[in-house]
C-alpha cells in the first residue's frame, strides 16, 4: 500500500472550497479530511475528534512544545492548528489527506512537508466571488468589502502554489481535483524507493 499524498487547498472566501472538498469525500472513499485542534468552545452539535480536537490552552501550548503541530496559528484569542500525528497516520495507512488552511498556514506545511500538494481554489473572476458573497446573504456590506480586500491580497501568493482549480461548475471542479491528486501518486518523487527496487532486480539480471 503506498503513502497517501497530503494536499493543502485554500482559496478566497467564496471560492467554493468547503463544497468541493466535502464533495469530493462524498464521491470518493480514499480520502480523509485533516481535522484541526482548536482551544475554542465547542459549539452546539459538535464533536470532539469529528469537527475539531478541542484542547484546553495548556494542552495546546503543550502540543506546541511537544512539535506536534505541522503548524498553528492564534486567531482572536484562540489556537488553531494541524496534529502531526493524525495527519501521519493517515498518509501511512494509504489515504489522501485533504487540509483547507489559508495561504500563511499553507506555507508554513510546504516548509514542514515539502512534498505536501498546495492547490489553490478560485472562482472564474472578482465578480464572480462577489456575486457569491452577496448571494449567501448572510453578511453585511462591510463584510463582503472586507473580504474582496483579503483576497486582493491572498492572489499574490497564488503563484506559490503548484494548482490552480477555477470552480466553476463544481462537479467538474471536483474531478480536476481528484485527477490532480491521483496523477500525483505516478511522481518520480513519490516513487523513489520503487524506482530503487526496480533498479536493483534489474542490475540482478546481469
């Protein structure tokens, strides 16, 4: 059983990217989402270990000690961050493991795990996402301001990434991602103890 590949996916808000990604283990059943540790309250429904490891602050800052964060980050006044453990453990039992994380975090994992996958999630245009802010209703006219701000600075660290995926129609936006991911496997990088083997059976034959 090979390794699984740890892909990173951020995107502007709006892009569409917690659609796509659950969309995509709803289709497929080699995936597994990263889930976070946080210090914030649990909220109504949620679960530990399901939407969130919640910890308490000096268990975090023990984690953080510990190096046992592939990264973290403080977020009005509470801790957020990816356990190295379980991420670990899925890749090593052969699952693909999908981390939605904004573009500081995601290069924090890139200096970690520099085999990590980083995809980058966008709508076709600006007006596209503001069409898509404005349309879930839920925020202020401030807030959708503020938030096509943000992503006037997130695009410059587009070029970081190694994908690009326009959500457009999301189905198909889906697809790209798995074949993204799937194609990733066949990697020279990705196959080096392979290549080795063969190498060696085939220096064996002379």
């Amino acid at each position: 059983m090979s390794k699984g590949i740890l892909t990173v996916v951020s995107g502007f808000s709006g892009a569409g990217k917690g659609t796509v990604m659950k969309e995509l283990l709803k289709r497929y059943d080699n995936y597994a989402l990263s889930i976070s540790a946080t210090t914030r309250d649990p909220r109504p429904g949620e679960e530990d270990g399901r939407e969130y490891f919640f910890r308490t602050k000096e268990e975090f800052e023990q984690l953080i000690r510990d190096d046992a964060l592939i990264e973290y980050a403080q977020y009005v006044e509470n801790y957020y961050g990816t356990p190295r453990a379980y991420v670990e453990q899925q890749l090593t039992e052969g699952r693909d493991v999908i981390l939605e994380i904004e573009i500081q975090g995601a290069m924090k994992v890139k200096q970690r795990i520099p085999e990590a996958l980083l995809v980058f999630v966008t709508p076709p245009g600006v007006e596209e996402l503001k069409r898509r802010l404005e349309g879930r209703g839920t925020e202020s006219a401030e807030v959708i301001a503020s938030r096509l701000k943000r992503a006037a600075e997130e695009a410059e660290g587009m070029d970081a990434y190694d994908y690009l995926l326009v959500n457009d129609v999301l189905e198909d936006c889906v697809e790209e991602l798995h074949q993204i991911i799937q194609c990733e496997h066949c990697r020279v990088m990705r196959n080096a103890e392979f290549i080795k083997k063969i190498k060696e059976e085939a220096q064996a034959l002379h």
